[in-house]
C-alpha cells in the first residue's frame, strides 16, 4: 500500500476581466491569480481494492463521480492507459465550497499530482496540465500555482514575479454563487470599468506591493454584488479595518482584503470574526 498526502492550496484573483464568449460556451479571460495559505489536505492511497473511493471530510460534498477529485482519478489513469489499481482518496476541506478560491479545481489537481507520483509516471507539467484542462479551466492554475497571468479561456498561463510578501483576509458569506449564472448575467451586459491588469503586471515586476493593493480589481463583483449588497458591506468593513486594498475573487462571494503584515491583517480578524463567522488569516504563497 503506498499513500501520498498534498496540501490543495486556495486561489485568489488579484484581477479578473471577461472577454468575450466562444461558440462553445466558454469565456475568454485575462485575469492575474495568486496562490494562498489557505489549504485543503488531500490523501491519496493505493490500496488493491480495484476500485475508486472518496471520502471527504464535509459530509454533504458529494463522494462520487460529480466530484472532480474522482473524475481527476480516472482521468489520469485513462491518460497513462492504466487500469485503476484501487485507489482511495480523502479530502479534508478547509477551503470554503463554491466561494470563488478554486477549491474543487485545487483538489483535482492535488489528486493528478499525487497520482503522478505514486505510480511514477513523471509525466510533467505540461501533461499534467493537458489532463486538468479536461476537468476545468481552473486546474492547470492549481498544478503550478504561483503568481501568475491567465488568458484564453484561463489555460494560457504565464509565470510572473512573486508577489512581495504580504497577508490578505478573506471573508466567505452566508452564501454561495453560482458561476454559470454570474456568466450569463455578464453576457447580457458589457463590464462599464475593466481591471488595470496591465498596472498589475508592473506592479509586479517592480515589487510594489502598494501598487498591487491599489490596482485589485475583479469586474464579475459589479453582477454578483449587484445581487448581494453584503459583498459591498465587506468589502467596505476590510477597508475600514486598514485593508490597502479590497475586492472579491472568482465568481464570489469569498471577498478579501490586502494588509501591509501579519499584525494589521490578525488585528482585522479579530474586529471582525464577530460579524462574518467564516473569515480567514492568509498569507501570500
């Protein structure tokens, strides 16, 4: 029996700009996405049973083939052309569920990894990537992580300057958002502001955190806010707790804040935990 366990680390959007629609229903982006310490563990185990199982450690996740980290399972062993040993996988969520953070595409790609491993496949970053494109959009970010640019429909990913160290807390609502329903909604109107992803990428370059801060912008939180004010709500308590920037990430509704270290971003938890049970203490990856 061999079993390998991977932190599945969260995504936040620095920016995020929708494009356009392709004919087969995808979206083109331009966004600059940003790994957190904010993990999910995933063990993964062969066991010789001949069979796929997932446990997970939120009992209302689903635990069967709707669940990505078992489609990244039999993906992988139809891309090696391998019959599935028994492989038994375990998921011990932190990351909040469809909030925004990549945090099914993340276990996907911790899955794929560990696989790769276990079985010594070494099929590389590219492959590896080929085979999470198939399962979502989000995965190949997760394989590599970092700081980095994503265009097309989010697979064309160009690695950028780390950002400088910094802390962000993030704030989950008492609620989820759909991310086909924000599409839609985005398709039936044109953004009024677009993000400064060009600023961004300098920023970047130069190390100016400030600047990086200043520029965060995301421009799917105008339709999701405009349906939940308390995204506004949050992301205006951040700023009023000494955030140097705010905004929402992905889809929603997980909205964060930007803190200049450690003492500002902790202090702001504490002012706020009160308000937004689901709040959380990160540091830039």
């Amino acid at each position: 029996m061999k079993e390998l366990t991977r932190e599945a680390y969260a995504k936040i959007n620095f920016t995020l700009d929708v494009l356009g629609r392709l004919p087969n229903g995808y979206h083109t982006v331009r966004m600059v996405m940003q790994s957190i310490s904010l993990h999910d563990d995933v063990t993964v185990r062969l066991d010789g049973s001949g069979k796929m199982t997932l446990r997970c450690s939120l009992p209302y996740l689903p635990v069967d083939h709707t669940n990505l980290a078992w489609r990244a399972a039999n993906a992988f062993y139809s891309a090696v052309g391998m019959r599935d040993p028994g492989t038994s996988v375990f998921i011990r969520k932190r990351i909040p569920v469809a909030a925004g953070l990549a945090g099914g595409s993340t276990n996907a790609a911790a899955v794929l990894r560990a696989l790769d491993t276990l079985h010594g496949t070494a099929l590389g970053d590219g492959r590896l990537c080929e085979i999470g494109l198939r399962l979502g959009a989000d995965v190949p970010y997760c394989l590599l992580g970092g700081t980095m640019l994503a265009e097309g429909i989010g697979e064309r990913l160009t690695r950028l300057p780390a950002c400088p160290e910094g802390w962000a807390v993030l704030i989950k609502p008492p609620f989820s958002v759909s991310t086909a329903a924000v599409y839609a909604a985005m398709d039936a109107s044109q953004p009024t502001a677009r993000p400064d992803t060009d600023g961004m990428l300098r920023a970047l370059d130069a190390g100016d955190y400030q600047g990086v801060c200043h520029r965060l912008y995301n421009v799917m939180e105008a339709v999701t806010g405009a349906k939940h004010r308390q995204i506004h709500e949050i992301r205006s308590r951040l700023l009023d707790c000494g955030a140097l920037g705010a905004v929402m990430s992905g889809s929603g509704p997980t909205t964060y804040g930007l803190f200049a270290g450690e003492a500002q971003a902790r202090a702001a938890c504490e002012t706020l935990k009160p308000e937004y049970p689901e709040i959380f203490l990160c540091k830039i990856l």
